[in-house]
C-alpha cells in the first residue's frame, strides 16, 4: 500500500511539475520528493529497526526510479536523471541519521538547497559530457539559484 502511494505521489509530482509551462525550467520538485522520501526512511530506522545500510538502499532505490522516470519523460538520453536523483537519495538519510545533522527546518532548508544544485549541476555536466550540447553557464546557474530558491520552503516543513 504504501509503494502505491508513493508511486502516486510520484505521478503527481510530475504531472504538477510539467503544468506550470511558464515555470517549467525553473521547477525542481523532484528533488524535493525524493529528499522527503529520505526523511521518511528515517522513521525507519527505529519503527522496523532497520539498520542504516537499508535505509540508504531503499532511499536510493527510489532516487533511482524518480531520475529513471524523468529520464524517459524528458531527456535524450538515460542516465543524468538516475544519477542526480540517485545521488540525493543516497545522500539525504545519510546526513539526517543524528551523526552529522540532527534535523532542524534550517538545516533542512539548507540541506535541500545543496541538494537541488547538486542535482541541476549532475544533471547539465552529464548532458553537456554524454550529448554534447553547448550550454552557457550563466544560464545554469540562474535556473539552478531560481530552484534552489523555490526549494527552500520545502526543505523548512517537510520533516522526518
């Protein structure tokens, strides 16, 4: 029940995400799913007693299907998208597990803003390296600001 439940969110992301034409390239809610399936996997850790190892997998798995459904809906090629959200899904229950950062709304608003230029700069750098298209830098770097910007309110209410 569960699984279909994120599927579904999943699928709402998406379809929310390609509506907003006017904000079509400056959306990155993706990130944001998969940054809030990590914090979930957290409650794991003491609900199941799972151990960390298989949080990070299951929250990795996830950023993996996200990228590889993003792929497939919007990019020439298979992999940037895998690899960007796979990225922050290995990455966001890593830093939350109490070691390095106990959640707080401003470290998760923070974290989320890292998070989301990580994933825009994995994702142009393996589109510029594997297809080859000239992108200008100041290009990337104002959507990716514009993003991380968005993606600051997210990263303050969704919490473990």
């Amino acid at each position: 029940m569960k699984i279909l439940k994120w599927i579904l969110l999943a699928a709402f992301i998406f379809l929310l995400q390609t509506q907003f034409s006017s904000l079509k390239d400056y959306l990155n809610i993706t990130v944001t799913l998969v940054y809030y399936f990590g914090l979930r996997c957290l409650q794991n850790i003491s609900a199941r007693d799972y151990s960390v190892n298989k949080v990070v997998l299951e929250s990795t798995a996830f950023g993996i299907a996200v990228g590889l459904a993003e792929d497939i809906l919007s990019g020439p090629i298979i992999g940037p998208g895998v690899l960007s959200k796979g990225m922050v899904g290995f990455i966001t229950p890593v830093i939350f597990t109490n070691v390095v950062f106990r959640w707080t709304p401003l470290w998760g608003g923070i974290v989320l803003v890292i998070l989301t230029v990580l994933d825009g700069v994995a994702l142009a750098g393996s589109r510029v390296l594997f297809t080859g298209i000239q992108v200008s830098g100041v290009t990337v770097f104002h959507i990716l600001v514009v993003q991380a910007l968005m993606n600051i309110p997210f990263g303050m209410i969704l919490k473990p």
